[in-house]
C-alpha cells in the first residue's frame, strides 16, 4: 500500500512541476478598458524579446511592460516572450511575414536589425523597413578602451600604430565581425583612411570576456559598451580613450573626449528601440505614440532606466524612422568600406 | 584576518531572518528547476529577477540587493543539485553540465541503485560547493588573475586535452569513438562563424545561424534514443527493474566515491573560475580523470558509482568557482552568471575589481548565504531522494510518455522553436541505431561542445600572433596542456610496444 501511494506521489510530482512550469508569469490586470476613439486594444499585447532571457532586449521589453502595466497607462497586460536565434533573424523573419499584420505583437530590437540587414554573411532578409518604428527610448555609446598601464595614451597614438605597423596592434570586441563592437571599433581606422582589411580584430563572446583578454594582456586595444566599461575606469584597470558620442559623457568618462574631438568626425549611438508590425494600423500606431511618450515621462520608467544603468532618449516615430535611415546609411558605409556589405 | 572579520559581517547579513527565508526559498525553487528539465538555472533565473525585485522593493538598495542576489545565487546553485536527477532516473539530462552523469547514472538506477547514484549526488555536491566555498573565500584574488592570464592559446591547449581524452569516453572501439568525435566536430561547425562572421553549413536558415543547441542534441541521442530502444526492442522485462534495496548508499559506495568528490571538486572550482569554460566541461574532464585514474576503467558506462559522484561535485564546484570571475572582474563566465551580473547590475551595484571594497555587505553576504544555503540543500534533498528513487518504479507504460514529454517540454523551453523539435526526434531516432551498434554517442556530445570552443580559440590565437603557430608552444601553460595531451595519447601506446600488458582499450 505504502508503495504504491509513493510511487503515485513520485509521479504526481513530476506531473505538478510540469504543470507549474507552463503557466507563464503574465500579471493579471483587471480588463476594464478605456474607451477611446478607437477600440484598440481589444487584446492582450505581446512584447517581443527577440533573443534569451537576461540580455538588453528581454530587460528592455520588460521594463517597459512593467512600466505599461504599473502606471495604468495600458491596462490591458503586457506579455514579454523570448523569441531568441539567429541574433535576432530567427523571430524578424516572422515578425516580417505572419506576424505583419497583427496591432498586438511588438518587438524591441537594437542597430543589430540595420546591420543583419546589410550585411553579407548571416544576413536577414528583413530589415526595418519591414517594420514600424514606433520610438527610440535608450542609448548607449561605444568606447575604445586601452588598459591602464598601455603605452597608448590618446586614440592617435592607436591610429599611428594602425597605420605603421599594424601587424602589432589586436583590435577585441565582444561580438563576431560586421557586428556592433567591430563596427564602433573601426570607425576610427575607417575615418584616419586606414586600410581596415590590415587591422586585426579578434572577436569574444561578450563583453565580459573582451574585458578579461584586454585585462590579461591579450589584447591590446578593446571596443565595448561605454556603460559597462565604467567601473573599470573607476578601479583603474582601464582607460578609455574615446567614446562614440556627440558630446562628452557624464560621470566616470566625464574626461573622456568623443570622437569629434579626436579628430574623427562620426558618432554611433546604440539606441535600442520598440518596434510594430510592417502593416500596423494607424489606430494601434497612434494608440502606442501616445503612451510610449506618456510612459518615458514616468517616474516608473525614469527608475528603470537609472536601475539598469541605461541613458533616457526618446524619440517619437517619424524622428525615429528619420534617424533609422541615417544610422543606416552608416553601417552601409562601414560595411562597404570592410567589404562585407551584402 | 580581515577576511575572516569580512567572513563573519557576511554571515551577520546571511543570518538575518528574511535572508534566511530567501536563501531557502532560493534553493528550493533552484532544485525543482534543476530537476525539470528544459527550465535550467538560466532561465530559472531570469524569471525571479523582476520577482525578487518586488520582494525587496521596500528594503534600501543595498540590503535588497544582498537579498535579492541571495535568492538568485540558491537558484543557480539549487539547480545544480538537482540536474542529476532525470539524468540518474530516466537518462534525460536537464542541464548540459549533467549529461555526463547519464552514463553511468542510468546504469545505476536500472540496476536498482538510484538510492545510492541520487544520494551520492547530493554529498558530493554538497563537498564541492563547501570546497568551492572556500576557495573563493581565500584564493578569490590570486585566481582572479590566473583567470586573466589564460588566452586563446592556453583555452585552445586546454581544450585540446580533453579532446585527447576523448578515448576515456570510448565502449569497445576506440574507431568508432573517433568517428563519433569527427561527427560532433563536424555538427559544431553549422551556424555563423564567430571568428570570421562566415555563415556555415546553414543553407540559408536562420534557426541554424546560431548553431545546432548541445541540449537538443544531447536530449535526443541519450533520452529518446532509449525510449526508442525500449519501444522497438520490445521485451517482456516490464517490471524486471531491479527493486530498489536501499536509499543510502553504501559503505563501499562512500569508499569509492570519496576520492573521486574531492578530484571532482578541485577540478570543477578550477575549470570553473576560468571564464568560458564552465560546469559542462568540467563535469566531462572530471569522469574522463575518473576513468583514467580508476583502477577498474572497465566498469565505467555500467553504474560506477566514481562516474557519478566526480563529476557532479565537478559541476557543483564549478558554478562555486565561476563566482570568482563575476564577483572580481564582473566578468560573467557563463549565461547564468551573465544574468546574476545583470540583477546585481539592476540594484546599481557594479559586479568588478570594486565590488569587495564598495559593498562588502553584498559580497560576503553572498558568500556567507551559499554556506547555509549548500547546507539546506543536502539537508532538502536526502530525504527528497525517497521519493525521487520511487519514479524508477514507474511501469513503462506511464514511464516512457513522461519522458518523451519532459524531453520535448525541455527542448522547446529552451530553444522556443519547433526546428529543434524535429532535431530532436531525429537525435532520438539516431541514438537508438548508433546504441545499437556500439558507437558511444558521449564522444559526439563532448566534440559538439569542444569543437567550437577549440576551434575560435585556435583562430583568436593565430590572429594575436600573425599567424604563427609557435604562440602554442612558447606561453608556458599552453605548453604543458600540449604536452599532457600528446603524453595522455602517446604513453599507452609506448607502453604496449614495451611488451607490457596494459589495456589501452577494451577493442575486440
């Protein structure tokens, strides 16, 4: 007897974990609904992270559901899902086709959705034009980084180098070649008119591990996120030689000059950014403009944003579209000069 | 010793009531996520971050953050508790790091010993979170730099040697070992190159852009491959599982197990601090020194009890040994760590060089929680293994349907695609044949996982040195992981040309 209520417990168990394992953690709001002119939304809204959980994408779509549904400013609840693969390409080739037409599915995505676009190799068919912009909300900037005992002490000096011998000089990133890191890494060598097939570069996982190969004397000259890049700075392990900005940082990289007044004159903003389907309505496309402005102006956003070490900039969706179609002419421009543009 | 002085502010913080409750209701959620495959530690713990996040909202940043990292942190190492045990009990690994513990784990269960495999399990990853412990109490800082000063070329050396090893993972044929090693070579060159940016082996698909997932992989050939195999090969052995005789294991089981925990823990804390590298990779090097040191290599791969309790005290270990990197450098050594990094990130306490200096509280109460938290899980998870052991019993019937589920639940949760569904299937259906004929299919998992990792580093390495391969053998510790690699080969075969009467592998 004994036995076998053991063994029914045992699968009970396994059974109840499962059980307990699917049902998602979407918070119930209450469904009463504002009647505005339109009736959007009828439904519940998803906001699409397209890569794992735990990177900027998932945070970023879930601060802004939290935001969304702690204000009231949408009531109706706002689901985050993982769509990860492909660095983005797996979910933005559906998001581009099935998903076209649907007002509830959003996205939030990074330059990374310019760049798989143009790019040659591990290219995505589908690019922004496919989508509809809706706004930019953060930014980042990119860094180049020495370690603090290199003989390098301004960004000229790297580019000296990069122009004599460049066979000496190893350019890490944290992302493969023709991504993010690569690209603010050579901005300078592209604008210096340097060669930039002769410029090394070595790619790591993360920035984590470019970190640690510039710290253990495996690389000499790093590119990475200027937000993360600044505890470094404080402790004294590294310097930073200049960020990719239009104008000078707050805080730690205070000191530190930007590209323009190194002489290098381009910017790269990393903006990250929420995104509607190709076909969305106008309804559904005014209802977002409306609360997305509504919502950066929070003091809930406002801690989100400082809780995860972000920069607030908003702009609304015809800026946003505008200057997607300027960071684009960029990245064409880098990617052609690197010869890798599709 | 001021470390002490830190050691014991840490527990003061650990000791704290609501602390106390969030450590265990860390571990407790971290064990049934270990347990359920397809939710690993990972994701597991990028779930309770926004949870933890509303749990602490009243306390001051600091007090919140030590909170919050606590119950995060007995997530992430409850977890590793709990990945043996669909591995021990139906050959489905949950987590990559315990898909080693599948050969001879299973054995053991269906010989009637999942008793002593699941408790086995749970002292030996007790051992090595208390040995992990304590490395990272007194070596943090040294190692923190060991850490650093391994590039490519000493990962790529590494790597190389437990490839080498590979042999160590071999059944009766060490061709067929090898040509299972190629195969998972050969798998882990699909997706985009990270060096060069190059799309391999992808024929356009962006499902395949970012490779073939290991677990996928994993899952099919050693689950469902026995699923297969107890549908197609249909006997009458229902009920024949051997009755389990007891929970505890043995006097003998302690005896063989104790050497291999403390290899396994000392192993794992070292792989483990090295970025990167992880607690898969260790679970592998440690079974693969198991064998080799044993004196009964034979018994490997049918129920050793060493096969089980090295290297899950080597995955333990290694997540006790990753805390190095995070918590000195902020440099995440893995995904799970990476999200541990971003809640702390989240409560603007900076994981780095500055971590200890400007939140000892955070820190050591840490540090001091994974004490009591370890101590919890051992005390949860003894008598958990009562119930665990029963599944075993389970006729096959009911059996084999929860499995099939757990494998395609845990599959899809992780790759969220049905690409990977179908992957698995056909993973299955090829486990079940290469069983069949004796090719061991451990080679191609370990290849699958080392191959990339051999591969990038290699390139990093040449590019560093313009190309010249000598960077291998003139940095100090690449050269001596060469030289155990070719010696690991070599010295088996010199011995056999002597004329002595060694066994370099059971080939018929």
């Amino acid at each position: 007897m004994w036995k076998t209520l053991t063994k029914f417990a045992a699968a009970t168990f396994l059974l109840a974990g499962l059980a307990g394992c699917t049902s998602t953690d979407s918070s119930s709001a209450g469904d009463t609904e504002k009647t505005t002119a339109s009736n959007y939304p009828k439904n519940n809204i998803t906001i699409v992270a397209p890569s794992g959980a735990g990177g900027g994408w998932d945070l970023t779509a879930r601060a802004i559901s939290k935001t969304m549904n702690d204000t009231k400013l949408i009531e109706k609840p706002i689901q985050v899902e993982n769509k990860p693969g492909g660095g983005g390409a797996v979910f933005m080739a559906t998001f581009a086709t099935k998903e076209a037409d649907n007002d509830y599915m959003l996205m939030v995505k990074s330059p990374p959705i310019l760049i798989n676009n143009e790019k040659a190799e591990g290219n995505s068919k589908f690019g922004y034009k496919d989508t509809t912009p809706l706004a930019q909300l953060t930014r980042d900037y990119g860094a180049i980084v020495v370690k603090n005992d290199s003989t390098y002490k301004t960004l000229d000096d790297v580019l000296n180098d990069l122009k004599t011998n460049p066979q000496d000089v190893t350019l890490a990133g944290g992302s493969a070649p023709g991504s993010m890191d690569h690209l603010v890494g050579i901005i300078p060598a592209f604008k210096s008119g340097i060669d930039l097939k002769t410029v090394k570069y070595v790619s790591y996982d993360g920035g984590g591990e470019a970190v640690a190969a510039l710290l253990g004397g495996n690389a000499d000259v790093i590119a990475t996120d200027a937000s993360t890049i600044a505890t470094y700075v404080k402790s004294g392990d590294v310097r930073v030689l200049a960020v990719s900005s239009s104008e000078r940082l707050e805080g730690e990289l205070a000191d530190v000059p930007t590209f323009k007044e190194a002489g290098i004159d381009e910017e790269f903003t990393i903006w990250r950014g929420i995104f509607g389907p190709k076909n969305m309505s106008d309804d559904a496309v005014a209802y977002w403009s409306e609360k997305l402005q509504a919502m950066v102006e929070t003091d809930e956003w406002k801690s989100e944003v400082e809780r995860n070490g972000w920069q607030s900039e908003y702009r609304n969706a015809e800026e946003f579209t505008k200057y997607l179609d300027e960071q684009n002419n960029t990245v064409v421009e880098l990617l052609t000069a690197l010869e890798m543009q599709k | 010793m001021s470390t002490l002085q830190f050691l014991a502010d840490g527990f003061a913080v650990a000791f704290q009531w609501q602390n106390l409750l969030f450590a265990f209701v860390g571990v407790i959620i971290g064990t049934a996520v270990g347990v359920l495959p397809g939710i690993g530690p990972m994701s597991g713990v990028a779930l309770l971050i926004p949870v933890t996040a509303t749990l602490t909202s009243g306390l001051p940043t600091e007090a919140a953050a030590a909170s919050s990292i606590i119950l995060l942190a007995g997530v992430y190492y409850g977890a590793m508790y709990g990945g043996s045990t669909t591995s021990i009990l139906l050959n489905t690994p949950g987590e990559s790091s315990s898909v080693v513990t599948t050969l001879d784990g299973y054995q053991m269960a269906k010989q009637g010993r999942a008793g002593s495999a699941l408790s086995i399990a749970a002292i030996g990853s007790f051992c090595a979170g208390i040995i992990a412990l304590l490395g990272l109490v007194l070596l943090a800082k040294p190692l923190s730099s060991v850490a650093l000063k391994f590039g490519p070329a000493e990962y790529f050396s590494l790597m190389l040697l437990g490839l080498a090893a590979v042999s160590g993972l071999a059944g009766r044929s060490i061709t067929k070992a090898l040509i299972m090693t190629v195969l998972g070579l050969m798998l882990g060159t699909v997706g985009i190159d990270a060096v060069s940016g190059i799309e391999r082996f992808t024929f356009g698909q962006p499902m395949l852009f970012s490779g073939i997932e290991f677990l996928t992989i994993a899952v099919g050939l050693f689950a469902l491959g026995e699923v297969f195999k107890t549908i197609l090969e249909k006997s009458d052995d229902d009920g024949q599982i051997a009755k389990i005789n007891r929970i505890l294991p043995t006097k003998q089981d302690l005896k063989d197990s104790a050497v291999p925990i403390a290899r396994g823990s000392f192993l794992g804390f070292f792989i483990g601090v090295l970025p990167g590298a992880g607690a898969t990779l260790a679970s592998f090097f440690s079974y693969i020194t198991e064998k080799k040191f044993s004196k009964t290599p034979e018994k490997f791969g049918k129920g050793h009890i060493a096969g089980v309790a090295g290297p899950e005290s080597a995955n333990n270990a290694a997540s006790g040994g990753a805390m190095i990197p995070l918590l000195t450098l902020g440099i995440p050594g893995s995904g799970t760590t990476a999200i541990l990094m971003g809640a702390l990130i989240m409560y603007n306490i900076q994981p780095g060089p500055l971590l200890f200096d400007e939140h000892p509280e955070v820190a050591w109460g840490l540090i001091a929680s994974m004490f009591i938290g370890n101590l919890m899980l051992l005390v949860l998870n003894m008598p958990l293994v009562r119930i665990f052991a029963k599944v075993i019993e389970t006729p096959k019937k009911y059996l084999l349907p929860i499995i099939i589920a757990i494998s395609f639940f845990g599959v899809y949760a992780v790759q969220y695609t049905t690409f990977d569904l179908y992957l698995l299937l056909a993973c299955g259906l090829l486990g079940y044949l290469f069983a069949k004929n004796d090719y061991p299919v451990a080679p191609l998992v370990l290849a699958l996982v080392l191959g990339p990792m051999i591969e990038n580093n290699m390139r990093r390495a040449l590019t560093i040195s313009n190309g010249d391969f000598s960077i291998f053998m003139t940095k100090p510790l690449s050269l001596l992981f060469l030289i155990v690699a070719v010696s690991w080969l070599l010295i088996p075969l010199f011995m056999k040309m002597r004329g002595k009467n060694v066994i370099i592998n059971e080939e018929e």
